[in-house]
C-alpha cells in the first residue's frame, strides 16, 4: 500500500472509550493496531477487545513494547513489575498497512520518571487523532490536550468525539481549534461487532477523504 495512514490515538484524558474508537477506526481502514504499553487486564488486554470487536481479516496486531500487570498508570504499574520502562524501547511496528496506535492514558500519562506519553508521541513522530468524550471539563481537557501538542509542534490529524450528541461542546471545539472532526460514536446498546461496523461506516468516508487528499 503507497502512502498508509497511520496515526496515534490518544484521548483528552481516562476512561473516554479510545480502545473503542480504537476498534471503530481499525475496522473502517482495516488498519493494523499497536498498543505499545498495556497496564493490567493482561487476559483480555486492549489488543484482544480490538481483535474481538473488529470483523475484517486484513488487520495485524502487533505486540506491546511492555505488558504490565496492574491497571495503574505505566509508571507505577513498572515499578511494581520491576520494569523501567524507556522511550529508546519503542518503534513504530513495521507495516505497509494503516496502523493505528493507541495510547495507555491521555498524553500527560508519566512512563517513567522522566518521561509522559507525549515524549513517545514526539518520538514516534506521527500525527494524533485525538478522542473527546462530551463530559463537563471536556472542553477544557480537549483545549489543553490541543494545545499540548501544538506547543511541541506535533501534528494533529483531527478529532473524534465519543458518546452522546453534545452541539453545543462539539462545535466550539471544532470551531475553537479548527481541526477537522472525523465525526462521533454513536453509543447506544452492546458494544459488539455490529456495533463497531456500524460505526465505522459512518467514519470511515471522513478518513478516506483525508487519506485521499495527503
């Protein structure tokens, strides 16, 4: 494949539903996933809910750089673990797929001592498709989120916003920050495999759109 999308996936802070999001956009390009640090559910890790909730064949899972045992943040999960994580541990998988990345945490998420989510964004010097969930304080995280990145000068491919229609939150957002929105998820019933096609239907037009135009 020439010229594949490929991106991270971060979210405006935890618990926001990005390993859904994730899910939804993995389908719509039938793209590759990488989740280079899972902290916790090591069972039924964030690799295996993409790979249940997907549907197409063409999607490769690549392995996390450190699977960590605690559901904590990844500095404290390591340390428990005995793990020091570091950013030179971290490459961006090799694919000629689309490949999406998704983020443990929002990007102010410490790795080590030294080290938060951002700086291995930076490293991996890809662009962030950022997920907003409509919550009150999202517009100030989605903000600060934005303008986290901007400031270190990594480029941010858009937003998606997830959960119920908020207008009022969504388009000063957009109109705030002028990035463009690849739409939002539709959330409403179980969160299975149709529900995942459903909703990558409806972005995957947006995503193409933008691939189409690099």
């Amino acid at each position: 494949m020439s010229n594949p999308l490929q991106f991270i996936l971060a979210g405006v802070g935890t618990e926001i539903g990005k390993t859904v999001v994730s899910s939804v956009v993995v389908e719509a390009l039938q793209a590759d996933y990488w989740k280079p640090v899972q902290s916790g559910a090591l069972e039924d890790s964030d690799t295996e809910t993409v790979r249940r909730l997907i549907s197409n064949t063409v999607t490769r899972f690549h392995s996390e750089a450190y699977r960590l045992r605690e559901p904590l943040s990844p500095h404290a999960a390591a340390a428990i673990d005995g793990v020091q994580i570091t950013l030179s541990a971290f490459s961006v998988p090799k694919t000629d797929n689309h490949l999406v990345i998704e983020l443990a945490g929002g990007l102010m998420v410490p790795l080590n001592d030294r080290d938060l989510n951002i700086d291995l964004v930076q490293q991996l010097q890809l662009p962030v498709l950022l997920v907003s969930k409509h919550y009150l304080g999202s517009i100030n995280h989605t903000l600060l989120s934005v303008e986290a990145l901007q400031q270190r000068g990594i480029p941010i491919l858009g937003l998606i916003f997830n959960g119920p229609e908020t207008p009022a939150s969504e388009d000063f957002i957009v109109n705030y920050t002028g990035l463009k929105s690849f739409g939002r998820i539709e959330w409403g019933g179980e969160i299975n495999r149709e529900f995942v096609s459903r909703n990558a239907a409806s972005v995957k037009p947006l995503l193409e759109e933008h691939h189409g135009s690099l």
